[in-house]
C-alpha cells in the first residue's frame, strides 16, 4: 500500500467560477443601495423610522421568498431560478430612479428583497454541493470572499456617490449592475448533484442542532442590519467605519473557513460572538471616529467568522440532499435578523437616542454567548 496522501480536490471548477461571478455581480447590486435607500427614504420625510422600514420591507421581501426556494429549485432547477433572482434584484431598482414616495420605495425593496433571498440561497447552496467535503470550510470562504468583497467597495462608494452626484445615478447603476449579471447563469449546473428534497425548512428550524447556530446568527446579523442602515444617519465618518467593517468581515470569513478544515470549526463559535458584541459596545461612544472605527473592525471580525462557522456546522449537520433547507433557515437567520434589527432600532432610536440604543444591541449580542457556549458543549 502506498503511503503517498491523495492530492486533495480543486475547489474552483467552471461551475463555482461562475457562481462567484455572478455571486459578485449580483451582492454589487445589492450593497451598492443597501445604505443609499434608507437615507433616501428619511430624506423625503419619513425620518429614522422610514429608514428602518425601509432596510425591514427589504429583509421581509428576503424572507418570503426564501421560504419558497427550495420548492422552486425542485420545479425549476437552479439556472432559471437564480435568473429570476437578478431580474427581481434589477428592474424593481429603476423605479427608485423616479424619486417616488415612501409607500412605492417600500414596494420596491419588497421586490428587490425577494430577488435577494433567491440569490443567496441558491449560492449558499450551490457551493455547499459542488465543493468537497473536506474542503467545505475554505470553499464557504471563498464564497463569503465574492459575497463580500462587493461591500467593501459598493457600501461606501453608494455613500460616495450619493453625496456627489444626488440619488439617481446610484439607483440606476444598482440596477444596471443586476441586470449584465445573468450570462454568467449559463455556466451554473442546471441542479445540484442530487436532487433538492421539497420542504423541510420548519423541521429544519426544529432541530437544535440546526436552530442554535441559526438563533446565534440572528442575532448578529440584528446588529448588522442596525449599523448598515443607522450608521449613515448617527456619524458622519460612517463611510469610513462602513469600509473598515467590509473589509474584516470576508477575510475573517476566508479565514475561520481555513482554520475549520484543519482543525475545529465549532470553537470559533463563542470567539466570534465575543468579538461581535465588543465591537457594538464600542458604538454606544458614537460619534467619536477612533471608537466607530476600533468598533467597526470588532464587528466585522466576529460577523465574518460567525458566517463561515455558522454555515459550516449546519451543513455538517445534515445531509446533502438537505442543504437547500440547511440553506434557506441560515439565510432567514441572516435576512430576519437585518429586517428586525433595523426596524426595531429605528422604533427605538428617537425615545432612546443612539448611544443607549448601541447599548441594548450589545446586550442582546452578549446574551447570545450563552447558546454558543451551549452548541459548543454539546458537540464536544
């Protein structure tokens, strides 16, 4: 017998080159408005709690439709599926080009939340299939790599060019950016390696083994949903804090995903809530740059590696004919959370003001640790 280790299995192949294409194309489109849309919708009279409507019709939109991925996935198979993704992502975007009022933007992100929640289930799922087992944590952050790298230039640069050149010419490129992407469509595999099993999401959410690491990341990404749509509106030096976060959360992403295939995903479960929630904490001093920054690059940290963790752990859980479901309840936490996060902080920002809502963030984040400690003691 030899005793030479088996090479190990490429993780970029044709297929998961044009999933991280258009991975790339389609969240360009999405981060590119993320923080532009909520301060259009204050701007025209709505305040603080037009934004955090705003930001929560787009998660809810994100939501309903995750719920109906997995069915359309077994009619329709991934190609058609994702391409009515971006088309729902894309057109809704240019009637923002009209400067309409808050009910019609609310309609608008309800649409262009749908096409979200198709997009990321699909890719989440996908790469969980074509990837190898063995090299499923890197192949996650290399997908959290093209999923997030679109933020760190088009969350600031939707700020950037707001400020210069007004409204318009951001909507029409979030929307120009979703509709060159559904070539890249061609080159996915028409459905996974076997075949999606129909329904399933609500016993999936019933499984402790699933629902833990999906409530932890809930609650983080609560958080994130309440800097990406408040942070404009509490600093002004939001742009560069927005841009610190982008930039720690994929590579700590990549990384968690590298160091689980070598050693253990699960213990960077309770490090990853840690960081997340020191970093929020750090948010209560806001205005002050050094805290918004310091806090910034926390959070992106410890929301980075929580994606990866997260993801990986649920995946190992369950079976591949199951990953679509695994799938749809990791982005509902991620959706949910945003959509709630954003709503409810922007219910109790105004009797609160910014620093004791920061503050009530944080405390919900570090309550959170004692699931994770939880998940990790009960898969030792």
């Amino acid at each position: 017998m030899s005793n030479v280790e088996a090479p190990r299995q490429p993780i970029v192949t044709r297929p998961i080159a044009m999933l991280l294409i258009f991975s790339v194309g389609a969240m360009s489109a999405f981060y590119l408005l993320m923080p532009v849309v909520p301060l259009y919708a204050a701007g025209i009279g709505a305040g603080d709690v037009g934004a955090g409507l705003a930001t929560g019709s787009l998660m809810l939109g994100t939501v309903l439709a995750e719920f109906a991925v997995v069915r359309l996935l077994a009619r329709l198979g991934h190609r058609t599926v994702v391409g009515l993704g971006l088309l729902l992502l894309g057109v809704p975007a240019l009637l923002l080009a009209a400067h309409p009022p808050l009910v019609v933007v609310l309609v608008v992100c309800l649409f262009r939340g749908a096409g979200l929640g198709i997009v990321v289930v699909c890719g989440a799922a996908l790469i969980g299939d074509l990837v190898p087992a063995e090299r499923r944590g890197e192949g996650l952050g290399l997908y959290g790599l093209a999923v997030g790298v679109p933020s760190i230039a088009c969350l600031p640069a939707g700020l950037w060019l707001q400020e210069r050149f007004g409204f318009t010419p951001v909507f029409l490129l979030g929307a120009g950016l979703a509709l060159l992407v559904p070539v890249t469509v061609l080159g996915l595999p028409a459905r996974g390696t076997r075949q999606e099993q129909r329904g399933g999401v609500l016993a999936a959410l019933r499984d402790p083994g699933l629902a833990r690491p999906a409530y932890i990341f809930a609650t983080i990404t609560m958080a994130s949903g309440i800097l990406l749509t408040f942070l404009p509106l509490a600093a002004g030096s939001a742009a560069t804090a927005l841009l610190v976060q982008s930039c720690a959360t994929p590579l700590a992403r990549w990384c968690a995903g590298w160091f689980g295939d070598r050693y253990d995903q699960g213990v960077l479960l309770l490090p990853s809530v840690l960081s997340a929630a020191a970093g929020v904490s750090l948010m209560v001093l806001v205005p002050h740059q050094g805290a918004l920054l310091a806090g910034a690059a926390l959070f992106g940290i410890g929301f980075g590696a929580a994606q990866n963790v997260t993801l990986s752990l649920m995946f190992a859980r369950a079976s591949r004919t199951n990953f679509g479901q695994v799938s749809v309840v990791w982005n509902l936490a991620y959706d949910a959370g945003i959509g709630i996060g954003a709503l409810g902080f922007g219910l109790l920002v105004r009797p609160l003001g910014y620093p004791a809502a920061f503050a009530l963030t944080a405390a919900v984040l570090f309550v959170s640790l004692v699931p994770a400690l939880n998940d990790r003691k009960k898969t030792r």
